[in-house]
C-alpha cells in the first residue's frame, strides 16, 4: 500500500506542478473563479487522463477512480459551459429579435406618423382651400351687394331727376297758363273799357 502510494503522491505533485502557469494566467486573466475556461477545462481533462492512465499501469485503482471522477466533473462542466453559451447564444438571439422588432414597432411608428403628417397636411390644404373659396365668395357677394346698392342709388337719384324735371316742367305749365290768363284777362279789361267808352261817346253825342 505504501508502495502504490508513492507514485501517486509523485503523479499528483507532478501535476500540481505543470498547473503553477495555467493558474498563474488564471490570476493574471481574473479568469480563476471560472472552472469553465476552456484552458483550465483543456487541462483537467488532461489531468484526469492521465491518472486514468498512470493509475490503470500502476494498478492504482484509487488513482484511477481519481482520474475518473475528475474526467465526469470535467464532463459536466463542459456540458455547463456548453449549456451557458447557448443560453447566451439564445439570449443574444432573443436580444437581437427585440431589437428587431423595436426596430420595426419604430418603423412603423414613423410610417404612421408620416401618413398622418400627410393627412394633417391635406386637410390643412384643404381647410385653406376652403377658407380661400369661402372668402371669394364673400368678396363676390359683397361687390354684388354694393353693385346693386349702387344701380339702385342711381336708380333713385335719375327717379328724384325725373320727378324734379316734372315738378319743374309743371310748375313753367302752371306759371304759363296764369301768365296766358292773366294776358286773357287783361285783353277782356281792355275791351270792356273800350266798350264803356264808346257808350259814354254816344251818349254824349246824344246829349249834345
């Protein structure tokens, strides 16, 4: 028993040994907490091969189980190390999905935004348009008003004309009839006296 333990104290030594640089870049790298590293997973699996090895030719089985129980820890963690890359894998495809889909909820969001700036824009032409049509229409009607406003003011002013030449013309019809009546009445005055002084002339011859 002594015999079989010497060698594998030699082996583990001389393993010991051949790791100082590896965890001497394990300290170095900040990579020592981390039984997953591919170097340091590189070397345990060498290790556990070879006490699998040295112990089957030394007949050492405890040397071997060591050796076995250090290749199934190292199986595990690779399959961790496995198990965590695809996590990671899936995660950066689930991250890279997310941001594929933020991506095109912002599309849209930008398309939508777009369209209804273009909507705000149309019925903007056309709340202009409308305003402008309204008030050309107003301005038509308004000229017409004062157009009208302004053929009916003349309209009035040539009716006053018309009934101040009537007045006019029917006052010199008026004024001419009392002139030709009073001329009528002066030529009767006339005769009158003419025939008064006649008979006052016979009279007087009669007298005489």
């Amino acid at each position: 028993m002594v015999l079989q333990r010497l060698p594998r104290t030699y082996v583990r030594t001389v393993l010991t040994a051949t790791r100082l640089p590896l965890e001497a870049a394990e300290l170095v790298l900040g990579r020592r907490p981390d039984p997953t590293w591919p170097p340091a997973l590189a070397y345990d699996t060498f290790e556990a091969f070879t006490k699998q090895v040295i112990g089957s030719v030394l007949r050492d089985r405890a040397l071997v189980e060591e050796g076995r129980a250090e290749s199934m820890r190292v199986s595990h963690l690779r399959d961790a190390a496995r198990l965590e890359v695809e996590a990671e894998q899936r995660r950066r495809q689930a991250e890279a999905k997310y941001q594929e889909e933020v991506a095109e909820v912002n599309d849209a969001e930008r398309a939508a935004e777009a369209v209804a700036e273009q909507r705000r824009g149309a019925a903007e032409q056309r709340r202009e348009r409308e305003q402008e049509r309204i008030a050309a229409r107003t301005e038509r009607e308004r000229t017409a008003a004062e157009q009208q406003a302004e053929e009916q003011r003349e309209a009035l002013e040539a009716e006053e004309r018309k009934e101040r030449l009537a007045t006019i013309a029917e006052e010199r019809s008026a004024v001419a009839r009392e002139k030709q009546a009073n001329r009528a009445s002066a030529r009767v005055g006339t005769a009158d006296r003419k025939v008064q002084a006649t008979k006052r002339a016979r009279a007087a011859r009669k007298g005489g």
